[in-house]
C-alpha cells in the first residue's frame, strides 16, 4: 500500500508528508498513554508497551548506550520497510517526541535503512535533524539525558486510567505465539 500510495501520488516523500498533517490522536490510547506520562523515558516504555493494540507486524525497542537512547523499528526476519513506510514511522515518532516535550528534547541523528534519495530537502524540512540513510535499523536517536525531559502534558492520573484501558484491551486481544503479519507471511 505504501508503494501504491507513492505511486499514485508521485510523492516519493509520501510518508513524510503523511507525518506532518496528520493528527497524533489517531493512535488512540498509546499515544494519549505516551503523551501523559511523566517523561519522555516512560513515555517510551508505554510505547513499546502498548504497540500490539496498533499492530504486530513490526519489533520496535529502546536501545539505551552510556550517551544515548535510540528509538528503533524493524520488521523481523530481517525484512526491510519500504521507504514511505520507514518514513512515516520515524517521523512520527520524532513528532510525538518534540510534542511531548515541547521541543525540549534534541533529536541527535534519524537513521533509514533505505538508500538517500537524489533530494532529501523534505527529509531535513519535516525531520530537523541529522539523517543517516543506509543504516542497519530505522531509528530515532537521542541523547540518554532526554529520558528524563518531561512531558508538558504529564498527568499522572490520566496515566493510570489510559494504562488501565490498554491494558485490558491488550488483554482482550488473541493469544498467539505470532502475529497476523507472521501468519500472512
């Protein structure tokens, strides 16, 4: 569908685009979850917590060095995302991170599996930061320190309502040892 959209649209830069109008709301309890929490470190764990309610087609993880935190998507079994997807899915992650925190945590690099593409000027206009394409994972690195920046729209007891909610509906959701996209494959 990503390739389609790409096509029919002629915008190479399709996820991208998709990233900047879009409404963050749209993913429901994980991002409401996400954007309540106390910090952006916690706001992460829900993230990875709750990602099964979105989908399961895709690993996501907090890689955490002695310097930094890196945001990572893959898809497992060494399949890679195609370019409009990769983008959407990072770029959304960076937006969610600059709303959580007001911009207060800095994006030190973005990473693409795919190549770089002839222009990248929509890639530096949505994402703002220093990209890297060709790299082994799509990924959002930060410094380790954003972890503790706090979220502007931090509420605790919106947090343990929307962790309550997720996590009756992860619980209501089937009992499998692989996912819908594991099982298509």
């Amino acid at each position: 569908l990503w390739a389609l959209a790409v096509e029919r649209t002629g915008l190479s830069t399709f996820g991208l685009r998709v990233v900047e109008s879009m409404d963050l709301a749209q993913f429901d309890v994980q991002m409401y979850a996400f954007l309540s929490s106390a910090n952006l470190g916690e706001g992460l764990e829900r993230i990875l917590r709750y990602h099964r309610l979105n989908h399961d087609a895709a690993m996501l993880g907090v890689t955490r060095t002695e310097t930094q935190a890196i945001y990572r998507h893959h898809l497992p079994g060494g399949h890679t995302l195609p370019a409009a997807a990769a983008q959407f899915v990072v770029g959304v992650m960076v937006r969610a991170v600059r709303a959580a925190t007001d911009g207060r945590a800095e994006i030190l690099e973005v990473r693409f599996q795919h190549e770089a593409p002839a222009d990248t000027s929509d890639y530096e206009q949505v994402l703002d930061a220093p990209i890297v394409f060709g790299a082994e994972y799509n990924e959002a690195v930060l410094p380790l320190s954003a972890l503790e920046v706090p979220h502007v729209k931090a509420d605790p007891g919106l947090t343990m309502v929307l962790d309550r909610h997720a996590e009756a509906l992860l619980a209501s959701l089937p009992k499998t040892e692989q996912g819908l996209a594991d099982r298509v494959r």
